[in-house]
C-alpha cells in the first residue's frame, strides 16, 4: 500500500484495501457476465476517461503546449480503446 497523502488520516488508509477489493470484485463479476458486457464497462471507462482529459486541456493555460500534446495522446489513445472495445471482432483479427 503507498502512503498516504501529507494530512491524510486513518480513513483514507483503510479506504485503499476496500477501494482495491470493490474495483476487483466489479472487474471479476463483468468478467464473469461475458465479454460483450464487460467490454461495455471498457468501453464506457474509457469514455469517461475521454470527458475527464478534455476538461483538462480546457483548463490548461494555451502556451503550455508540452502538457497539451501529452493529455492530447492520451485523449487520442482512450479514444482508440473505447473503439476496440466496440468491435472486439476487428481487434482479435489483427491481433493475429
């Protein structure tokens, strides 16, 4: 477990162990439903993802173009996996 922030308290350091358990807990239970729906919960991740960096680059100061072009990749990146995970099919066929 990493150590948690300057002024953090108990709270937050027994938070982790349960954060970790939930996000397994739901990655095992979309697993287990099938790949169609837990490729949506990819899909609707990376969407999110996608909103999250946008509002960064909009509160970004204009010249500073070193952190644009990275949240920018990355704004292009979960973009593309939000597409994989719409067509699995075209993935796995060039996967191969």
């Amino acid at each position: 477990m990493r150590p948690a922030p300057a002024g953090a308290g108990w709270p937050y350091q027994l938070s982790q162990p349960r954060l970790y358990a939930a996000s397994f807990g739901l990655g095992a239970l979309a697993g287990a439903i099938g790949d169609r729906i837990s490729l949506g919960f990819v899909a609707a991740t990376e969407e999110q993802v996608g909103h999250h960096l946008e509002a960064h680059l909009r509160k970004l100061p204009i010249d500073d173009k070193r952190s644009r072009a990275v949240l920018e990749q990355m704004r292009i990146d979960e973009a593309q996996h939000e597409r994989m995970a719409w067509n699995p099919v075209a993935v796995a066929s060039r996967c191969r």
